[in-house]
C-alpha cells in the first residue's frame, strides 16, 4: 500500500470556464480506517457535468465543494482494508470518493460492484448513476409512447446515448443532437438512433426541423441553449421536457441580453400544454434495483450498447473535466486511476 | 319571438388593449333550426379572458374568430324551437353561442342546465368552465398536499376562487393575490383564503414572501407578469406550476427588453425540479361528471362559495370584456342577455 494519497482539490471557484490553476494536485497521509470502516483504493472517477455546479458557490440541491477539498465524484474502488465484515479485502465497490485514489467510508450508499457481470467502469456509466438519470427521467416524465419523436442532445454521452435507446425499445423515433459528423456516425450505426443531427453545422435547426418531420414529443435537455432554442419551435402539443441538466449554461459568467423570452416560452407552456419538469437521479432513488435489472438485461442481450472515454491517470482529470464542459469526450468519460 | 337577432362580431383584430371599436352590435335575421336542430335564445352570457386569444390571429389551441363573426363564448340559453326530441323548448342548455341574442345548434356538446339545482349562471363559472379549469389543473398537476402552500392570482375571479377553497379543502394554506383591498378582504373573510395579497400595492413581492413563511409548493398561473416574478423566488423544493392563463400578457405588443430570463428559468426548474405544466380544461373533459357531482355537492353544502359580477345587456359585453383584462370584474363576469 502507498504510504500518500494523491489527490485533486479545488484550488478557486472557477469563474466561468474552469482553468488548470483551479486544480491542484497534493499528496496526503493515506487515511486509516475506523471501527466498521474500510478504506478503498480507487479504480475508476466518473467525470460528469454537475461536477461545475459543485464548484461554484451557488446554492442548488447539493451543496458546494469547499476551497481546498477533493472534487465530488463516484468511483469504484477496490477494498484494501476493512474493520466492516459486510466490505471483503478484494471486493469492489462504489463510492463518493471524490478525486482521489484512497477513500476511508463506513459504505453507507456503496454498492458491490461484480467484475463477472459486466466492467466495473460500467457502474460510473450506462449501469450507473448516468444510465439511471436517462431511464428514471425518460420513463417516469418523458413517457415517450410507440410512434413518437424523442430528440435528446449530447447523445453520445452515457444518458442521451441510454436515452435514444430506451426510446427506441419504447417504440418511439430517437433523434440524437451531437458535435461533429464521428460522433452523429455512431449514433445512427452503432446505436440505431434514427437520426443525428450535428449541432455544430451551420443549418443545425433546419436539420433538426428536417429529421423530426412529425414534430419532437419528448425533448430530454441535458444542454439548454442553441439546442433548446432550435427544439421549442418543434415542439408538438403536450410534449414532455425532463429537465436534467443545462451544460451549455455552466459556465455562463453573465445574464444573456434581451429581448426577454421567458414569457414567450410560458406563452408556449400553455398554449402547447408543454411538461418541462427537472429532475436528479436521487429522485427516483426507489427504482434503482428496477433500473439496474432492466437496463442490465438489455446490455446482456446487446439490445443497449454503450461507449467509454477512458481516461488514464488521476492527474489528467482536471484536463479531461475542462474538456467534458467542451464536448470533447466521445462516450462516458472516466479515469483509470489504478487496476 | 323577435324577428332579429342582436350580436356582436369582431369589426377588427385589436393591437393590444382592445378598444371599443374593435367590436360591432349588429342585427341579423333569426336563423332557423333544421332537421335535429334547436334555436336557443341566450340568458347568460359568460365572458372570459381566454376570449382576448381567440381575437389574434396568432396560433393556439383553438382557431381564431374571424372578422365580421360573433366572438366565442359559451352560453346558457333557452330552447326556444326544437326539431331535436332530446330537447324540449322551456329547457336551458348550454352552448358556445358566442356573444349573440339567438344560435342554431344541434346540440352537440351542450349540457342540461336544471334551474332547481343551482342558479343557471354557474354553469359558466363555478360550475361550468372556469370551476373545471380549476378544480382539474389543481388536483392533476398541482396536487396539493395537506400542510402545504398554495398561491393562486386573481384570486376573487371564477377559477382563482375556486383553487383556493379547494386547496383549503385538500389541508392546504390557500394564499390569494387580487387587485385592492376590497378583493383582499373578501378572500380571507368571506371564503376563508389563509392570507391575500394586494397586487396593487408598493411592497408586493415583500408581502407574497411574508404570507409564505415555508415557501410556495403550488403555484396555478393564470396570470404572468409581476406575479409570476414575485412566486418564483418562492419556489419550493418540487413545486408544481399548473398553467392555465397568462392574461397579464394577453395585450401586449412587444417583445419585453433584457435580460433574457428564460436560461435562469429553466435554471431554476433543473435546480428546484419544479413541474410546470401547461393545459386547457378540455384536456381533463373525462373527468367533467366527477367535477360536476363533486364541486356542486360543495356548494350545495356551502363548503365552495362563488361571487357573480353580472353585467345587464347584451350591448354591454364588449366594455365589460375590456376591464376583465384590467381586472375590473369582482367575481365571475356573466352577461344577463335575457330571462
């Protein structure tokens, strides 16, 4: 056992884009675990977009990390010391280690992780707390029926990926938004979406208007901005909004220029009888064991395919973090920290 | 019988405020019924705000009125010839007359009104639309829970009244917003709202805030504007946003200036995972029976009061329409065309 533990903390909220000198990497003790404590070594950090909103001070439905503190994340780590009979020396399991290699944790929230059954990195993505926010948002608000168009962007991230295929098994079309013809490619051929749309293209509404000619019934927005605005005009009456993230807005520094729309898009919540309805995974806390025995079946059987950006190194998080923000990964993006 | 029939029509779509002249009392012939058809003679005519729509030519749920045509409104009106057996004449029935002395119908959509179980004028409001508007967006989309608080705006009108009683009904705190202190004053004293805010006055938001000491958990829009600014703030953890009326943009004619809130907006829906959800009665027309039996039931037990502003003579429908934009009206805005 390493006599350090390296990890990675937040230095100073970022103001705007997160920079590299909002990171640092230092070395400390590696703790020692208490009575009916265990201590993990982790194997895999999930990097996701709600991390940015834990680095601003700004209160939403988690609190901020605090100046100095490793950064919030889930990981799988292995069991290298345990005083706790429920938690073996060798096993892994999940846990909020947050941005470092070793975690001491009673395992209250963890949960086994089994090699056998499918890649332990699969518990931070399509079997994990991403996977779980595309089908809880999709199945439970979204409630896309046979015949109808759901468009969700970032889809070639681990919840508009799950997203686009539950549809699919749902009966509906799914039309995915991504960045850049590779990855609108593996949308509609490795993934069977019906179609893809690339937001970086120049005519990207007029597409997105071209491939959704029945209108969208189901819009999941993890994005907001230029991808909301091109979705609204399309929206069919009594479409449904989940509402779990907002990425291109992260890190927005000021309040957008007029005119002002919001009465517009209430205007259009009435007249449309729109649900837009926001939502974390935690919601739905009770569906977990549904969620991982339906959506693991579908792995299984081939029927949900899923994609990894696997990042090696602890240290390369932060840079792999700023280029998450940036729509740079292609697939769950994760680090292999050790294993 | 009289030989013609008065009515008024849209002499022009009104930019903004509609102004008098943007209406025309004319007289026509009295139609005359076919084969399966009836000739109603109007009693009461109920005006509402959802009328200001249906005088733009712009899209929404329902067609516009054309120039030259009887605006839309529904009615009770007396049978005063039948072709159709299931319609004696002497009996009163409702209809979407529009604002006019004699209509044709074959009865299609029209209801009974029984004059021994409650005056006929609440079809229009209490029991009629405006009472189903409320008693259906609150308990389908809001879904008040007993303990918690619920903010409705122009609270002394048909469907503000009747969300609160029923909201008090459910357990909840009923908290109203109405234009002057006489309106306030009837809220809280005559049908026992928990608190009610003047609108009017310079502390507003401050005074909202007040009344809601644990935060709003229900909000049915049917207003907009300042009120809407005011709630927001006020949001809890998963409040539910029924919206089925904006009528303090109903006249406006520009985009408002920045800053753009809608980001902010949707902001806050992800961050409070608010529900906002659009919807017009008819969306609920199976449950139209259970509202009946239900809210009628309350009245009859005294349980629901209602307040009638009645306006006498046809001619004076179009000045009284023009201050229910204003707020104006005290109560349920009927217009006693006959009987």
């Amino acid at each position: 056992m390493a006599a350090m533990n390296r990890r990675i903390v937040l230095a100073s909220r970022p103001h705007g884009e997160p920079k590299p000198e909002d990171f640092r990497l230092e070395e400390v003790p590696v703790p020692t675990p208490g009575p009916g404590e265990i201590l993990l070594r982790t194997q895999w950090l999930s990097l996701d977009p709600y991390m940015r909103g834990r680095m601003s001070a700004a209160k939403s439905y988690a609190a901020p990390v605090e100046i100095g503190q490793p950064i919030t994340a889930e990981t799988v780590g292995e069991v290298v010391a345990s005083n706790n009979p429920a938690f073996k020396v060798g096993e892994l399991w999940t846990a909020f280690a947050g941005w470092q290699e070793y975690f001491v944790t009673d395992g209250k929230g963890s949960r086994r992780v089994d090699p056998d059954a499918a890649p332990p990195s699969t518990a931070l993505g399509v079997l994990g707390m991403p996977g779980m926010t595309a089908y809880t948002g999709l199945l439970n608000i979204g409630e896309p029926k046979a015949g109808e168009t759901v468009v969700v962007a970032a889809a070639t991230g681990p919840v508009g990926s799950l997203v686009g295929q539950i549809a699919r098994l749902k009966g509906a079309r799914a039309v995915g938004v991504a960045g850049g013809p590779d990855k609108c490619r593996y949308l509609t051929e490795e993934l069977g979406f019906d179609a893809a749309i690339d937001h970086r293209a120049p005519d990207f509404a007029d597409a997105l208007a071209r491939a959704c000619p029945k209108g969208i019934d189901v819009y999941f927005e993890n994005v907001g901005g230029a991808v909301f605005d091109a979705v609204l005009p399309l929206l069919n009456d009594f479409a449904r909004l989940p509402v779990c993230g907002l990425v291109s807005s992260y890190n927005a520094t000021e309040v957008p220029p007029g005119p002002d729309r919001q009465p517009a898009l209430m205007r259009m919540v009435l007249t449309k009888r729109l649900r837009i309805q926001g939502f974390i995974v935690w919601d739905f806390a009770s569906q977990a064991e549904e969620f991982r025995r339906e959506v693991g079946t579908w792995v299984k059987e081939g029927r949900v395919r899923y994609r990894e950006d696997v990042v090696e190194g602890l240290e390369k998080a932060p840079e792999a973090f700023i280029g998450l923000l940036k729509g740079r990964n292609f697939g769950k993006l994760v680090v292999r920290v050790a294993g």
